[in-house]
C-alpha cells in the first residue's frame, strides 16, 4: 500500500496539492474537503443502508439457541459500528458547518493551522497535533 493510500480515509480522492503562495483555507481547499467530506459522508449513509437490509434479510427465528445467540451477537456488533458511524456523520456534519463558516482548519484550541497533510488524513480534525497530544495526555491522565 503507497503512502498515499494510507493517508485516504475516503477512497477516489487525490490529496490536495496546494500551488506556492497560495492561502491556507482559501476557496478551493474548503471546495476540496467539502467533496471528500460530504463523499465520505454517502459512503457511511450506504453502508447504513446496507446493514439495515442484511439485518432485514437475516432475521431469523432459529430454534437452536445457540444459533440464535450467535445471530444476536452478530447484530449486535453491526449496531455497534453503525452507532460509531452515526457519531461520525455528525462530527463531518459539524465540520462541512466550519468550512461554510469559513472556521475549518485552525485548531479550536489554539488557533494554528491545523494543517493540510493533517486534514487530509483526518478531515475532521478540530485541533493540531500538538494540541490533541496533549488533550490525550491530559485525558489518560484523568482516567487513571
């Protein structure tokens, strides 16, 4: 796998090249994260659907226990990634919000540029490295 491939969440996208001298966030860097977002964005919305109809599809009433207990554990674990993709629709739904307001890409923390390589690895990073490193630390610090 290139290098290139592993910095795409979102498949069928080109990192933005950005041309010398032009302006951090300007149009057609907003323009580019809103087409991997909202891409992105389908992409969940399908496999969403599509686990809709798989659960559809298999529901069954087993008489054997055993077998029914593995169909629920199955489900249960499709319902599992669904809930983390329904709070990743949200958070791209917040951040498609930031690039209309013309907020994205300064860290909510301190206000740096958050970084284009960074961006498109997560397009929905709110901080920057450093300030998300130590929001970590401060967190595994707490949960001690």
């Amino acid at each position: 796998m290139s290098t290139q491939a592993k910095q795409q969440p979102i498949s069928g996208f080109e990192p933005y090249v950005e041309t010398k001298g032009e302006e951090y966030m300007g149009k057609p860097m907003r323009a580019h994260f809103t087409k991997v977002l909202n891409k992105w964005k389908q992409d969940l919305m399908q496999e969403v659907d599509r686990t809709v109809d798989h659960m559809k599809d298999e529901a069954a009433n087993f008489p054997d226990p055993a077998d029914r207990a593995s169909q629920e554990e199955e489900f249960a674990l499709e319902l599992r990634a669904r809930d983390r993709e329904r709070k990743l629709i949200k958070k791209i739904d917040k951040t498609l919000q930031l690039i209309e307001d013309e907020e994205y890409g300064w860290c909510e923390s301190c206000g740096v540029e958050i970084g284009v390589k960074r961006l498109e690895a997560r397009p929905t990073a709110d901080m920057c490295v450093d300030c998300k490193t130590l929001a970590e630390i401060k967190e595994k610090q707490v949960g001690k």
